[in-house]
C-alpha cells in the first residue's frame, strides 16, 4: 500500500515539474536593483493593476543535454491575458500594431475590422501557435466564453529555438487549459515563466516581464499595464534607464559554452528574435485611440535599445475594459472615451510601463541551460548596479 501512495505522489510531483505552473513573483524586480524609472507603478507594478485582468501560465522544463526531436530537451510554456477574468466573457475594445511583421498574432484581421477582443490572448513560441489557437477555442466552447459562433483567438509568438527543442511541439491542449484554469489577479512572475520560459533578450536571459503606471487625478486617474515576452535585441543594443548596459558587459558573461557567432543577436546572425507586448487600459479609449496606444509601446522598447531588426516580430495589442457591453445586442450603446487633447498622459504611461517591463523580464530571468548546452546567463544584477553607479544612475 506505501508503495502505491509514494508511486501516485511521484506522479504528482512529475506532473507538477511538467506544467510547472508559477505564479509566485520573482523576487527580486529592476526597482529593487535601484533603476531610476519614471512614472508611478501601481500597486503590483504589473499588467493586473488593471482591475478586472487576470494572467494565467504553464511552464514546461524537462529534460537535458543533446537535443533529441520529439523528446526535448523542452524549455517553453504558454502565458494568458485575461482582459475581464474567466467569469466575464463581455468583449473589450482593442487596437493591435506591426513594428516588424516577421512574427505571428492571430486573429487580428478581426481586432482590426470589429474593433473587439473576443476573449483572452495567449502567447507562447513561434511553432505553438496553432495548437494554443485550437485549444482556446475548446477551452472558450467549455466555458461558454464565445461571443460568436465561431472564435478567432489571439495568440502569438516568439521562437524560443536556441534553447527549446521547438519542433518537438510539446505544448498541448492541457498546457493551455491549465494556464487559462490558473489566471488570478495580483502579482505576476517573471522571467523563465509560461511562454517567456526559453527566451533571450539583448543576448541575456530574457522571458515573461510587467508593469503598470498609475495617472494623476489630474489626469483622470487611470491605470495603464503592460506585459511583454521578450525575446530581442543583440547585447550591444542594451540600454537601461539611458545607460548603455549592454556595451559595459563583455560578451563572454553573457553566454557560456557557443563562440559568439552562433549566438542569436549576434552580428553575423543578426536579430533572429521578436518581442509580443500587450497593454491593457481602464481608460475608456475607443480602438483606433488604442491603436494609437499599442504604437505608442514601440517607443518603450526603443529605449531599452532595439532598432527592430529585419528578424524580430515586434507585435502589440492593446485593450481598453472600460465601456462594458459595448457591442450588446441589437443596441445603439452608449459608450465613453478619454479625448484625444488628453490621451497624451496615457501614452506616455504606455512607454514607460513598457520600458520597465522588458527590464523586469531580464531581471528576473534565471540562467538557463537547454538543448545541445546551449547556456544563456540572466542579466548580472551585481554589475547593472556597478554600471548604473559608473553612469550617475
């Protein structure tokens, strides 16, 4: 009989390591390391200040060594935005913005065309795409979360290759229900979480990242949040908080076990990678305002450094959970919206939650090994110190 209980209990725990759901916060954050940023974070610093948005992750880390198709090793995982929770189906508005189109968001021919987000977005690697669509379709027909006949989900990428075994295809429809099953409201982790997992950013670890900005009343009091998967950039490109941070870290103590030219970002590959950044807003904001704010999340990422190379997909989604039941049936709806003389705060808060969000994601990634040894190190906190302080930061 012990046998059996101690058998069934390490099933449990290998189930457990598989998903590796976590939603625990990384402990420590850019503002913990002293980075000046500007703006005034809410009260997690993360996309879920927002009331009413949930996030929700499966984390998939198993095995190690030479890469063996099919079998792994697996460094991946699947991230969820829920603009109004799992209880509230009501659609929000959204506005959606190609910087560079060398990636994947689906189901933003409709975004475009109705001015709606139909449900929740997801974001895992480049080769997971299709399976994470289907299976938010079967997950929204469980939960009766389809506003129409038919879904176009949400869901997009970024190739996570150099440490994943990506054409393993080892995301699966369970993995994504357990991510939507775990979306909660509160902090968020970072790092090597969800569909961040198996991602490198300016030549460091990179991944899952958040932030929020909260206006003055002045202002109209409103919330912005902002949460990237970051999987861009090459090491020289490297700014934070106006500090060339990537050219004062010698690039041997940014990857271990490769010669540099094979690394992704590297000069002779150039940017193999992308960047997905979804902002959400309780300003009432109407989709082209929001188009207007998911352009505004180029500039956040320009300030860390990226130019968007030919090879990265940068892609953004904003949403607005203001103006409940705008698209009831049969109406006309009376609906409310922030005027164009005084969206500007609303911009600027997009750039800045922006900004903190891609460092946060390097900050609280871990150093990771995956397929073929391949090492990528997390952003050294010690010497982000020491370089800040060099720079009068």
């Amino acid at each position: 009989m012990l046998s059996h209980t101690r058998a069934a209990l390490a099933l449990l725990f290998a189930a457990t390591m598989t998903f590796g759901q976590t939603t625990t916060p990384s402990p420590v954050r850019a503002r913990d390391l002293g980075v000046p940023f500007d703006g005034a974070p809410g009260q997690f610093n993360a996309i879920t200040d927002v009331p009413g948005v949930e996030v929700g992750s499966t984390t998939l880390i198993r095995g190690e060594g030479a890469l063996k198709v099919g079998e792994g090793p697996v460094r991946t995982g699947v991230t969820v935005i829920l603009p109004r929770g799992a209880k509230n189906v009501d659609p929000v508005y959204a506005g959606w913005f190609s910087l560079n189109g060398n990636g994947e968001m689906t189901g933003t021919t409709w975004v475009e065309e109705s001015g709606f987000l139909e449900g929740p977005v997801a974001i895992t690697n480049t080769h997971s795409v299709g399976v994470v669509r289907d299976s938010m379709i079967a997950w929204g027909l469980e939960h009766g979360a389809h506003a129409q006949d038919w879904a176009l989900p949400v869901v997009a990428e970024t190739w996570d290759g150099w440490l994943n075994d990506i054409n393993g295809f080892h995301v699966n429809k369970e993995d994504v229900f357990a991510a939507l099953d775990s979306a909660k409201p509160g902090a968020v982790a970072e790092g090597n979480i969800g569909g961040g997992t198996g991602m490198v950013c300016y030549g460091f670890k990179g991944g899952t990242g958040t932030a929020s900005r909260v206006l003055g009343k002045d202002q109209g009091g409103f919330t912005v949040g902002v949460l990237v998967q970051c999987n861009c950039g090459r090491r020289p490109q490297l700014v934070i908080a106006g500090v060339p941070v990537g050219k004062e870290i010698p690039v041997e103590q940014s990857h271990a076990g490769v010669s540099e030219p094979a690394l992704p970002g590297s000069e002779q590959r150039g940017e193999v990678g992308s960047i997905i950044i979804v902002v959400a807003t309780d300003a009432p904001l109407l989709p082209h305002q929001l188009k207007r704010i998911a352009r505004r999340a180029s500039l956040g990422l320009a300030r860390t450094g990226s130019v968007s190379g030919n090879g990265s997909g940068d892609i953004f989604i904003a949403f607005s959970t203001a103006n409940p039941h705008a698209d009831r049936e049969p109406g006309p709806n009376m609906v409310s919206t922030v005027s164009n003389e005084r969206i500007t705060p609303l911009f600027e808060a997009t750039v800045e939650a922006t900004e903190e969000a891609i460092v946060n994601a390097m900050v609280g990634a871990k150093t990771m090994t995956g397929i073929d040894g391949h090492t990528v190190v997390r952003l050294p906190h010690d010497k982000l110190e020491q370089v800040l302080k060099k720079y009068g930061r």
